[in-house]
C-alpha cells in the first residue's frame, strides 16, 4: 500500500521554507552584535584605564608638586627667621606663629575620633654659637633649659645627626638640609595587639623631624647657625589622607585594600606610610635601622623590624627599584605592583624637585606614590563594559521576542493547516507524555497504515520491553539501597571516632607525605587539611621540635611502633606532646599512622597540685614554727631591752645590745609573714576594688613623692562590685606597690590601671624600674625567694599569690632588664556581682 509522509509534507516544507532562514538571520544577526560588543567594551577598557591611569599621574604630580612647594616654603621660613635677633622672646613667637593642621585618630581602637587640630609646624627651633653650643632651644613651643654641645653628634637628639658640622662650613645664604631623623617605630610597637594599622588608634605614633639649617654672619664673621625641625606629622599629612577611590581622602587609608599613598626620599627610604614600621628610623643607640631585603633574618623579620628601601625591595616586586631609579632621574609614570601584604594594584609616581642639602646629588628631595588596587582602578571601565553588555544584551532579547512572535504566528498557521493530519501523532505523544510519567502501562490506538501506524506500533512493543525492564531495575535498585546504607552507617561510624576522639591523627604514603588528617590533628598543629599528598616537613613547619624524633623513627622504624615526648615553648607557654608512629603493614612499608596528644593541660595539672601540696605542707609546717617561736622570741626581747637599759654608760655593749634587738625585730617579722602565709580562708563580702586601691595607693603616696617617683592611676567607669576580703587585697596591693617602690630608688613612674575584661577584672602595676631576669621570673611567686638580700623575706608575692588563688583569681608578671615590670592581677566577677 502507497505510504505517504505526512511530516516532510506538511510540516517540514512549511517550517524549511519559512522558519530556517528566519532564524539563520537571527543567528548571524547575534553573532555580529556579540563581536561587536566585545571589540566596544575592549577599546573603551582600554581608553578608560589609560584615562584613570593619567589621572592618578596627575594626582601624584600635583602633591609632588605641593610637597615641593612647601619645602621651599620652609626654606623660606628659616631664612625670615636667621634675620631675626637670636633671643628666646623671638623665637618663641616664631615657633607659635607658624603651625597647620593635622587630621588625625584618637579615642580607642574600637571606638576611634577624627581630630582636626593644628600643630606647630616645627618641632624645634634653636640658635647655635660657632663652637657648636646651643644658646636658644624651643622645643613644642617651650623653652629647654637642656643646651648641649652639637659639634659633637653624640649629643643630638638622635646621637648621629651632622648638620652642624655641615652647616658651619656654608656661605652666607647657603642652606643644610638633613634627611628624616626619628626613632624607629616596629611592627609591634605600632599595632599594640590590633590586627592591621588601621585598627592601631592606641598604637605607638612615628616622630621625627628634618632639619633646615643655614649659618649666620655678623661683619663677616660666622655668629651662629639657625635650625629648625620641620615635624614629620605636616610631611604625614600629604599623602596620610589620599585615596584613589571615590571618597578621595580618609583620615587613615586601608594597607590591606593597596587604596593608598607614601613618600620615599632619593636614597629610596620609606618616610611616610601607613605602616610606621616601613618608616626609616634610629634604634637607641643611634644606628639607622637596616632595610628590610633578602638577607634579612628570621627573627628581625618576625620582631617587626623591617623598614622599606625600594632600592633593597626588587625580591618584593621588581618594579619598586624600577620606580626609585625613574624618579631619581626625575620622572614620572605609572606601573604595576604587588606591596608585602601581597595586593596587587597600579601605583603613580612623580619626583619632589629640591636640590638643597643633602638632596643636591639628584636634585630632588624623593617621590610620591599613589597606589589603586587593580579592581578598584579598574571599576570605571568594568562599569562602563557592563552597561554596553547591557545594553546589547536588551536589544538581543528584544530581537529574540520579536522572532519569537513571528515563529509562534507560523506555527499557529501551521497547526491549523496541518490539524486534520497530525491527529494521530497527537495521540502518540500523550501516550508518550504519559510513559514519561512512569505509567508504563499506556498504549496507543492508531488505525492508521502509514508512518504514524508503524510508529504507534513500534511504541507499543518498547512499552512493553520497558514494563519488564523496570521491574527488574527496581529489584536492582533494592539491593543497591540496602548495601549503600550498610557502607554509609559503616562509614559515618568510623569517622565519628576519627574527628571526635582528641588525638590528632596523620597519615603518611610509602614518600613519607601526609595524606590526611584528622580534625583534631588540624586544631592541634594549626593546619588545614591538605588537597593532595604533601611532604610532611610543610604540614609540620611550625613544629620543627618534632623533626629529630621523626626523623629518626622513620630512618629506623620496620615492625616495631614509635613513641616520644616532646616539650617545647609556644607564646610563652610551656608545651607537651606525646607522639606515636606506626606502620600500616606488617608485611611490606606501605605507610605509616602517626598520632599527636596535647598532654599540657595534664602535666600543668600535675604540677599545679604538686605546688598546692608543697604550699600546703609549708603552711602548716609555717604555722606551727610561727607559734613555737614567737613566745620565746618575746621573753628574749624583753631580757635584751632589760639588758640594754642595765647597760647605761657602756655604750659599745649597748650598740651589741641594740643590733640584737635589731635581728629579733626581723625575726619576727619574718614569724609574722610565716603566719600570714599559713593564714586561714579570707571572709569574702561584697566590695569596690577600686576603693581598696585607692586606699592603698594612699598609704604609699608620701613615701614615692620622697623618692622622686609618679603615681598614674587609671581605672575604667561603672566596674562591678566583687565578693572579695578588703584587708587581704590591700595586703597584696601594698605588696605590689612596696616591690615597684625598691625597684626605682632614683625615681620613676608607677601606672596602677584596672579594666573589665571578658573573664572579669583586671589590674596592671607597672614601673619603670630595673626589671627582673628572664631566668628569674618564674621564681617569685615561690615561698621564700627573694632578690633583696636581707631585707627580704622571700614571703610577699607568694603570699599575694595564695591571697589571689582564694578569691578564685590569678596572678602573673613579665619584666624587661633596664625597662621595668608589668604584673597582672585577674579578679573573677562572681554571678552575684553589681554593678558599682
């Protein structure tokens, strides 16, 4: 029987002869637009980065320029003041008349206030004779009585400055121009604890100064030289506030986003930066502290000591030489960059013209530049080629619609033309439809003898195969459940036990790379896990107190397992580990497992209940010798004073007599501390703290205002009350107060600050007196030692401790040879606290 297509007949000449060559025009029509977006969006990047490219050139030339300007200002300012009669009344309205304003941070780290304040643009002005003695020195606006002899660098300021000698040997008008002088500020003394310079309000500030000075003639004769200190902060304030982003200027910029600026002199040092610590600076003795490069060590680099000379900074990013070798020659750009903090960004740079001094070599005082990080530089053109895409995107879509109704017409038109010969196909995909739902159990009725009949009939046999195929699948299926669930709950149980229980566990290949770790191992060692097999130096290359060990277990270890402690000092704190090695086959070294216990809390506990019953047994034996003693120590002391008086007239028998009473007053003073020490629990009552330091520091104010030293005291607002014994407190604090008092016998400070802190409240004593060896602090709390000779007892600290350990509190101390000691005192608040 003659079979006709319906499908090519009908349907495929219509859509051939009417759709195809739409939609090969919408095509091809799409593919140019999308060529011709991307080429727009290429070419307007490109003109909108060299634009903002320039214009942060611009804006480095221009404060380059304004640095420049102000330089010369200076000079200017120093030559008006060398025509002025040296005497103080002159130089002070001077010094007072010249100032600008500085924006800067104060408050707390948390809680930083903006200041906008003016200061007195020259930190020190002084007139100096021809042998080098200073005759008028201001300094911050005040006279100094200090005059020293600069002739000899050893007696500046900063014990190595020359501009003196040099500019003695200078024609009139001619003027000496110092580089920056000012003390090193490291990365720790900056910070204070905070995580990034902009967090740092508390931090340690930078000061310095450069110094302009010109001599002075009277008949042609040298009479003296004029100097002033120009103050780094008015140098700060030229890039300190700069920013490239859309706010232009900040009070403080952000290192970490690479949106900022600095300055760096013709020599290449850093000196102005957000980072203090990239600021050239003098240590104590008055050495320049060297620039950081690749020599540097470990523990310079790790002290925070490290400041930036872009000459020694190509290990960083080859281009910072680059930058200080162009402006060196005087000019100016644009280049890439990645700084220490590892953001990548565009950095400008343009040259400071000033050829006086010490910058006559090149003839410039340094550089600006300003930094963008990379995406903030390239924001205008990402926005602009997103808007093209936008836009092209929109008249796509509006295409796509516009096609989309004319296919739906032609298919309309088609439906109807063709409604009376696709009926049958309509049948055969809803049976279709109906299979796709799962109802295999669908068959189609057609009565037709063409394509369609052998099509419905071909359906109907593949209904059929599939109704037994999936009866088979879904038995298949079963099965794969039960064994999958089974491998789960096996699986989830072990990995309960590896990530729960506390050690920390590795696991090494037959190259001795870890493979993986457990949690624990990760918390313990302060890694993360490995994405691939890892040598295990780099896993544990913050533990290198565990490579002998493991090396040596791996050198010797075939059958046998391994095990070791190791003890070692983290942040101050003594550590203990216990390691344990094992193979993970008998029969050939496939691998090894490796565990790793923290047992420091165990022998800390240890050794806390070992003090607790030595200070126990030496209570008690304490108080029994204190009792035994003191009432035939009193007879004694009678009969010597009875002595002593029977004794009129010979005075060296009474001299014998009065060190003897002298010795048994000490005795029994000593009887007295043993019976504190032995003392039975305070009475703990509800209390201020802050009113019993006060009333300590009250009875030891008269004798530091004989010793020359300065009570600071700084406690914060609104501190809960505590449970605490008021008289055994004021015992620990006249302790305290007592020690800080014989550290400083030629005066000095004693600050008292007491804080709230999350675990409570926390008092700091500090002074400013000879400090305690490194060796020797762990031994003070310990009964009976004592560094005063003599006239210690040994009994004071070891007593605050057991008072401290009563009121559920701590107490510890850290000290610096020649600086001073810190002790913290840490006081719990009890749930029955107030607030005072």
């Amino acid at each position: 029987m003659f079979k006709i297509n319906l499908h090519k007949k009908v349907l495929g000449a219509f859509l051939l002869l009417s759709l195809v060559p739409l939609m090969l025009l919408l095509v091809n029509s799409h593919h140019s637009l999308r060529l011709v977006e991307t080429l727009l969006r290429q070419r307007t990047t490109e003109a909108l980065d060299t634009q903002a490219a320039r214009a942060l050139e611009l804006r480095a030339e221009m404060v380059a320029g304004e640095v420049s300007d102000f330089l010369q200002q200076v000079e200017g300012d120093l030559r008006d003041l060398s025509l002025i009669k040296p005497d103080q009344k002159s130089y002070l309205d001077f010094a007072w008349s010249h100032a600008r304003s500085v924006w800067y941070r104060r408050g707390t780290n948390k809680n930083p206030i903006e200041v906008r304040e003016r200061i007195l643009l020259y930190h020190e002005v002084s007139f100096i004779d021809p042998t080098g003695q200073e005759k008028i020195r201001i300094i911050a606006g005040r006279p100094s009585l200090q005059l020293r002899n600069v002739a000899d660098p050893l007696n500046t300021t900063y014990k190595n400055e020359t501009y003196f000698n040099k500019t003695r040997h200078l024609g009139n008008g001619e003027v000496s121009v110092s580089r920056l002088s000012g003390w090193y500020v490291s990365r720790d003394e900056q910070l204070q604890g905070a995580e990034t310079p902009l967090e740092a309000v508390l931090g340690t500030p930078y000061r310095g100064v450069v110094r302009f000075a010109t001599p002075v003639f009277r008949e042609g004769k040298l009479s003296g030289i004029v100097v002033i200190s120009l103050d780094h902060r008015h140098l700060m304030e030229f890039t300190q506030h700069i920013s490239p982003t859309k706010d232009r200027y900040v009070v403080f910029p952000s290192y970490a986003s690479g949106n900022y600026a600095f300055m760096f002199d013709d020599e290449g040092w850093m000196i102005t930066h957000p980072k203090y610590w990239d600021i050239r600076g003098y240590d104590p003795d008055g050495q320049l502290v060297p620039a950081y490069s690749q020599e540097t060590d470990e523990e310079t680099i790790n002290a925070g000591r490290i400041p930036f000379n872009l000459l020694d900074a190509g290990f960083i990013h080859k281009n910072y030489p680059v930058v200080a070798e162009a402006i060196r020659n005087g000019e100016q750009g644009v280049v890439d960059t990645t700084n220490v903090g590892g953001s990548r960004k565009i950095m400008a740079y343009a040259p400071i013209f000033y050829d006086h001094g010490d910058f006559q070599k090149f003839g410039i005082f340094g550089g600006i530049t300003i930094g963008a990080e990379v995406d903030n530089f390239h924001q205008p053109a990402l926005t602009t080629a997103s808007l093209i895409r936008k836009e092209i995107t929109n008249y796509l879509s509006e295409s796509w619609f516009v096609i989309s109704i004319t296919v739906m017409f032609v298919i309309m038109a088609a439906y109807r033309l063709s409604g009376s010969i696709v009926g049958p196909l309509l049948s055969l995909t809803e049976g279709t439809r109906e299979m796709a739902r799962g109802n295999l159990e669908t068959r189609v009725e057609v009565s037709s003898y063409d394509e369609v009949g052998v099509l419905a009939d071909s359906f109907n046999r593949m209904a059929n195969d599939l109704s037994l195929r999936q009866l088979r699948l879904l038995k298949t299926l079963k099965a794969l459940r039960r064994s999958r669930h089974e491998i789960i709950r096996e699986r989830n149980f072990k990995h309960t036990v590896v990530e729960n229980i506390e050690t920390g566990i590795l696991t090494f290949d037959g190259d001795r790379k870890v493979t993986s770790l457990n949690g624990p191992a990760c918390k313990i060692l302060g890694v993360s896990h490995p994405g691939k097999a890892t040598p295990w130096h780099e896993i544990l290359s913050d533990w290198p107190e565990f490579y002998p060990g493991l090396e040596n277990a791996f050198a010797t270890l075939d059958q046998q397992s391994w095990g070791d402690y190791v003890s070692l000092e983290r942040d101050d704190r003594q550590l203990t580990y216990r390691l344990s090695l094992f193979p993970l086959s008998f029969r050939r070294q496939a691998g090894w497992l490796l565990t790793v216990e923290d047992l420091t809390e165990r022998v800390n506990m240890r050794e806390q209940m070992s003090r607790m019953d030595r200070l126990a047994s030496l209570g008690r034996m304490s108080a029994g010798i204190a009792h035994e003693i003191r009432n035939p120590l009193t007879g004694v002391s009678l009969l010597l004073d009875e002595l002593h008086d029977r004794l009129i007239g010979k005075e060296q028998d009474q001299l014998l007599i009065q060190k003897a009473l002298g010795e048994m007053e000490r005795l029994e003073g000593l009887v007295g501390e043993l019976l504190h020490f032995s003392a039975s629990k305070p009475m703990l009552i509800s209390g201020d703290l802050t009113r019993v330091i006060e009333d300590s520091i009250f009875l030891v104010r008269k004798q530091c205002e004989r010793q020359g030293i300065e009570i600071i005291s700084h406690f914060d607002v609104g501190m809960p009350k505590l449970l605490i014994d008021a008289d055994r407190l004021k015992q620990v604090f006249l302790n305290l107060f007592s020690n800080a008092i014989d550290a400083m016998p030629n005066g000095g400070e004693l600050k008292i600050l007491a804080s709230r802190v999350r675990k409570g409240i926390q008092v700091t004593v500090i002074d400013s007196g000879c400090g305690i060896e490194p060796e020797k602090i762990g031994l003070i709390f310990e009964p009976f030692y004592t560094n005063k000779g003599r006239e210690g007892t040994g009994l004071g600290l070891s007593i605050s401790h057991n008072i401290l350990s009563e009121h559920k509190g701590s107490i510890s101390a850290e000290s610096t040879i020649n600086q001073g000691t810190r002790v913290f005192l840490l006081l719990p608040v009890e749930d029955g606290g107030t607030i005072g």
